[in-house]
C-alpha cells in the first residue's frame, strides 16, 4: 500500500513539475548528460553491482527489474545534482522530461538516448536469458 500512494505522490510532483515548466537543457547539455549516463552504465562498478544483483534474485526478471531500477538511480543521483535537478525520483523524471524534449528535435540525440536505455534494457534481457537457461537446465 505504502508504494503505492509513493508512486502517486512522484506522479504528483512529476505533473506539477511540468505544469510549472521545469528545468530545461540546451541540445548541447542534453548530448553531455546523456554520455554521462552512459558512462554511469557502463562503469565496472556498475556492471559489477548489476551482475550480483542479477544472481541475487536468481535471475528472476520480475525481482530484477524494479532492483536495477533503484540501482541506476544511485548511478544517476550524481549527475541529477551536477546538472542542477533534485536528487530524487521526481528528478529524475524531470531529467528525462528534459532529454526527450531534445531528442525530439534530434536525430543524433535520440540515437544516442537510445543507446543509454538500450543499455539500461539489455541488462534485464540478460537476466531474461538467464533465468531461462536456469530453468531449462532444472
């Protein structure tokens, strides 16, 4: 119960954020914020942290998924206060909000935002790969 009235206060704020305008980037801004994220995913500590994790919950994707989330969110909070917007959910949100306002305009952009979140979604398909083999080999 308690997450679900958290979800609905982040939404809450999320929609007032946006309502309010929020925190913008310049395409520039954007481009370096989203290296930046993928150089957060792709750091040895982080792949590291997302193996174990992985193996944790037994390659279960469903356990995975909400898990990696809150892990990637330790690896985005530095660089939510680097660029100005709060380190907390609604932050986030607001971050992203920002990136896909440029990458609307942007070809060079989206394809480098995709490239962060296919990043981001190819660990939880591993983890899909995974716990299928586990299971095919039960």
């Amino acid at each position: 119960m308690f997450e679900s009235s958290r979800f609905f206060v982040v939404q809450a704020r999320y929609f007032l954020l946006l309502c309010l305008g929020g925190k913008s980037l310049t395409r520039e801004g954007a481009a370096e914020v989203l290296e930046d994220l993928l150089l957060a995913y792709s750091d040895v500590n982080f792949v590291q942290r997302v193996d174990k994790l992985s193996q944790d919950v037994l390659f279960d994707a469903r356990e995975f998924a909400p898990r990696l989330a809150r892990l990637s969110f330790e690896a985005q909070e530095p660089i939510l206060a680097k660029w100005g917007f709060e380190a907390s959910i609604a932050g986030a949100q607001e971050l992203r909000q920002a990136i896909k306002e440029q990458t609307a305009r942007d070809a060079d952009l989206k394809e480098l935002s995709d490239k962060v979140g296919f990043r981001k979604s190819s660990q939880v398909v591993e983890v899909r790969e995974k716990q299928q083999r586990t299971r095919s080999v039960r």
